[in-house]
C-alpha cells in the first residue's frame, strides 16, 4: 500500500467516527433530526476511552508528582471553559465544569474528594455548601420575625456555573518506564477552581476567595469524559473528547507544586511575592522532567 493510500485511508476512517458535532446534519429533514444517531451508528460508534497498558511498579525506573494550574483566561485553553451557556440545548457540546457537575448528580462519576491526595470523599449535600449560597433579603427577614416563616420569594439563591470557573488544578505522575525506555504522563485529578458563591451575592466586596470545589480521580471519570465532546478549532466536523485533550495534554499549565521532602510545598510557599521567580522555577521544574529522558539516553 503506498503512502497515499495510507493517509486517505487514516482521514477517511477519522471523518467517519467523529463528525459528531453536527452528525446528520447532511441528512436530516427537519431540524429535531440534526444529532440523532441511526442504531447502525450507535452500534458502530460503540466505543470507549483508550486503556492504559498495564505498568508494574518495577519498570518504573524514575518518577516525579506535579501539581498544575490550567488558566483558563489563556486562549489555548478555552476549549474547557467554553460553552459557558449551559441552557443552550441546540449544542451537544458543554463545558468541562458542566460535563462533570451533571455526571456527579447522576451518579456516574461515584466519588469527589476533598483534595488532591484522595483521601477524603465528599457528597453531594456537601458541594451543595460549596455550589450554591443563600441569601435572605431584609423583608424576609422581617418576616421571619413577624411570622416564623419566609417565603421563597425573599431568598436569593446563587449558584456557581461555568462561567465562574477561573481555572483547572490537576495532579499528574511523570515516571520513566524502562521497558520502553521513555518518559510517560499519567493524569490522576483534576479540580475546577473558582470564587466562592457568596462572592456573587456580594460581588462589590473585592475579595479574591478562590477555593478549589472538589476534586475528581482522572481513571475513574474517563468513560464519561470520553462520551463529552470539545470544540476543535482545526476542523469543526472532527470534534475531540476532553479526555483525549486530557490525555494528550493539549492546553497550557504552570507547575505550582511538586513532591519534595518539605511536605509537596508549593511553589508560593518558598518563593514569595515575586510572580517572575515562581515562573521561572516552575519552568526549572517543567526542564528537570523534560531533561530526565535526554540524559537517560546520554552516555
């Protein structure tokens, strides 16, 4: 087969398995009809996320854990944070924050956790405290008082949604795999970061309460980060799942902690008050990784 032959037949295959954003869009005869799928395409399309190889723990010659920060201000990464409409039921496509929120209410995302080491799960009742803030207006409080009771129409509810989220922490394993001879990235965690939501029933008080709001075990979310779909800016008919995007590290981070003997302190913490230091120490970090295999193969 020539190489012609190759590259045609590997385009062909991708345009026949992803056209997803506007799948029977050519076809359809009325409008509901765009993104329904025939069975034949159900059963064809009947796929999962790509599984790790297995790694036993002793052809891991070298590792090192990172934490990072995805900005989401930065325009390479806005394939997460956009759509931030998430009423907008014409689109089958979400935000990152959005797939997962949905997938944890309905159970197939089973466990969030309370930080980044995955020691301390956490429920729905308690995201709730951290999702949705309550806020009774000054009739409702006279009310009360009269009365005993508040009606609902004097409580104000604040909810986070995606366009609150600021940024994205993740927690990854670089390791050295010596069968292969090569350095791999495995994603543990991701968190969605972003003001608390009292900040929007308060917004003129010009506080910055960032706080990370759960935090996900990677392994565990990717059939349903696998079935969620991403806008892809260089062709709009072969949309990418988060978890490829995930998996193949297309966006841009900044390390902000890595595993040290001082209790994985962060970068902040030894580097203070000078945003160009802990830069560049997060870029010394990032070259310390990327040089391990370099000099692995030096004699």
């Amino acid at each position: 087969m020539t190489l012609r032959n190759v590259v045609l037949c590997v385009l062909g295959l991708g345009m026949a398995t992803s056209a997803h954003a506007q799948l029977n869009i050519l076809n359809a005869k009325t409008p509901e009809e765009i993104g329904q799928k025939t069975e034949a395409q159900i059963a064809y399309d009947n796929d999962g996320p790509l599984p790790y190889g297995y790694t036993d723990s002793r052809d891991v010659l070298w590792a090192k854990t990172t934490w990072e920060i995805i900005d989401l201000n930065e325009r390479v990464n806005f394939p997460l944070y956009y759509p931030i409409d998430t009423n907008n039921i014409g689109s089958d496509r979400r935000s990152l924050y959005d797939v997962l929120v949905k997938n944890i209410k309905n159970g197939k995302i089973d466990a969030v956790y309370a930080d980044s080491y995955f020691t301390e799960k956490r429920t729905l009742d308690d995201l709730e405290t951290s999702l949705v803030y309550s806020d009774t207006t000054d009739l409702g409080i006279e009310q009360y008082n009269a009365e005993g009771v508040v009606d609902p129409q004097y409580v104000r509810r604040f909810t986070l949604d995606a366009g609150d989220i600021e940024e994205w922490r993740i927690r990854g394993y670089w390791y050295v795999d010596k069968r292969q001879g090569e350095l791999k990235y495995r994603l543990l965690g991701l968190c969605p970061v972003a003001n608390e939501a009292r900040s929007k029933a308060f917004p003129d008080d010009g506080v910055d309460s960032k706080v990370e709001l759960f935090w996900v075990w990677f392994p565990g979310a990717r059939e349903v980060l696998h079935n969620a779909r991403t806008f892809n800016r260089s062709n709009t008919s072969q949309p990418i799942t988060f978890d490829h995007l995930l998996n193949s590290r297309r966006f841009s981070a900044v390390i902000y902690r890595e595993d040290n003997i001082q209790g994985d302190r962060d970068v902040k913490d030894y580097i203070n008050d000078n945003a160009l230091m802990q830069l560049m120490e997060s870029n010394r970090i990032k070259e310390q990784i990327r040089n391990i295999e370099l000099d692995m193969w030096n004699y």
